[in-house]
C-alpha cells in the first residue's frame, strides 16, 4: 500500500485531467473561497476529532461531521458515453453514516434550481467549467443531474447548513459543495491509476476485479467500493473521513463504510462509444 504525506491542493482553473503519480493516504485541503461576495463558512478548532472516530457526541456539527463519511463516487459510462474517453466522471460527494447507510433529501427548502446561475453569481465559473465536461448526466441534462446531487447529498452535509456561515447568503453553500466535489475528483484519476496497472478498456478483454481494486487502493491508499453494471465496471466510490468540515477540513482516505460493490471476479472495463 503506498502512503504518502499531507498535501494541499487548490482547484485548478484549467480544463485539464489531473495527472498525479504519487498515493496519498492521508489528504489536506486549503479552505476554499469560491466567490469574494461570500463571508465564507465559520472557523473550526484545530482539535476537532476525525469523523468516525469520536468517542462523544460532538456538539458543534459546523466543525464537525456526524454522519461519519464523506465519498467522492465516480461513473465510468459507455453507452451513452459520457465525458472524455480517457477520464471517468464525476457521480457525486455523498455523506454516508458510519455503519454504511446514508441520510438522504435533508432540507426540501433547500432544493435549488438552475445549479448553472447559482455557480455564475457565486463565483464558481471555473467550477461550472469543469463540470460540463466531468459531472455529465448519460441522458444529456447535466442541470438535472447536478439538482439532484445537491438536494439528495449536499444538504445532509451539517457543515453546510447556513447557520455554519458567517454573514451567510443564500445558495453559498452549494457552490461550496460544487467546488469541493470538483476538488476532490482532480485528486482521484482513475482512469490513470487503471492504466498505469495495465488496465485500459478493451471490448474484448476481461480484467480480475481484485487487480482492479488493486490499483485503485495504491493510488487512494485504502481500499474502495467497485461496482459494475452487469459484468461490466461502471463505478468507483472512494471513501474518507473528515477532520472538521467540508470547506475546510482534513480529508482522511477511509476503509469502506459497509457498502458493498456489485461485481463479479471477472469484470469488463468497456471502451466508452455511442453519442456524448
């Protein structure tokens, strides 16, 4: 297992995939401002448990994570394909529960529309320019698929809820969640950490889905959720816990949380095709 040491990693303005060679265990991310109109969220002590491993209830779930898990999860989608041949894209940053099961659709006043506008009046354009090309929806609306992430996954996120905000404005909170999901998948290139394990996709070729998860713990430096949609690899859930919140936090690469992936011991990884 590789192990590596804590890293900062701003976003990148540029519509690039990532390329990173070395593993990292243990992940350290800048807070993120996205917008100078916004006061940005509170400031967290330095000695708030990891999530996950607190041994008391902690009260102030600004700081702090209760649900216990953070996940960054990605699509590998052929047919329709969605985003660059030689990327995966982006699912969505889930809070999952300790024990595996989730809270899901959190605060219905909360369920924003026209994620596109939200990302422009908060200063998230490099965000939303990203997006269009790695958070795809494979039915073609990119928008719909981008509400849903939010109002089932991001509003069950406690340290973006608008009391955690100084000066809060509304739907500051969601381009936090946006940027930080984007942020995260640059950090995750899993098609790279396949290929460079002699993974790529072939129409004819079967891979050992032990060699898959494999690759893909070196480089996250613990193990992940692998699914497939029938024999064929289709996603990838990378797991973390949080020291502090969301915005500002250290991310901390977790073992699986209970959730269980859905592939066979032989497995393919297809070459994206069809219309885009």
């Amino acid at each position: 297992m590789a192990v590596g040491s804590s890293a900062v990693f701003p976003l990148d303005n540029q519509l690039i995939h990532p390329s990173y060679t070395m593993a990292f265990t243990h992940f350290l991310f800048a807070s993120t401002l996205v917008g100078a109109a916004f006061a940005g969220p509170k400031t967290c002590s330095s000695d708030v448990p990891l999530s996950c491993h607190n041994t008391t209830a902690v009260e102030d779930t600004c700081c702090f994570i209760p649900s216990g898990q953070l996940l960054l999860t990605q699509f590998w989608d052929t047919n329709p394909a969605t985003g660059p041949d030689d990327s995966w894209t982006i699912h969505g940053l889930w809070p999952d529960n300790c024990d595996g099961t989730y809270p899901a659709n959190c605060d219905s006043s909360r369920k924003y529309t026209n994620i596109t506008d939200i990302l422009t009046a908060g200063g998230g354009d490099a965000t939303l320019t990203y997006m269009e090309t790695y958070w795809k929806d494979y039915k073609g609306d990119d928008e719909t698929f981008w509400e849903h992430e939010w109002a089932k996954h991001g509003t069950c996120v406690s340290t973006l809820d608008p009391d955690c905000y100084a000066d809060y404005q509304p739907t500051e909170e969601a381009v936090t969640y946006f940027a930080k999901a984007v942020e995260l998948f640059k950090t995750l290139p899993t098609y790279e950490w396949l290929s460079d394990a002699g993974i790529t996709p072939s129409s004819s070729k079967k891979y050992a889905l032990s060699d898959i998860q494999a690759a893909l713990e070196k480089g996250h430096g613990k193990p992940v959720t692998v699914s497939c949609d029938g024999k064929a690899l289709n996603e990838v859930w990378y797991h973390y816990n949080v020291k502090g919140s969301l915005q500002s936090g250290e991310f901390v690469a977790a073992e699986p949380d209970g959730t269980k992936g859905s592939c066979p011991s032989s497995v393919s990884y297809l070459p994206k095709s069809g219309s885009k």
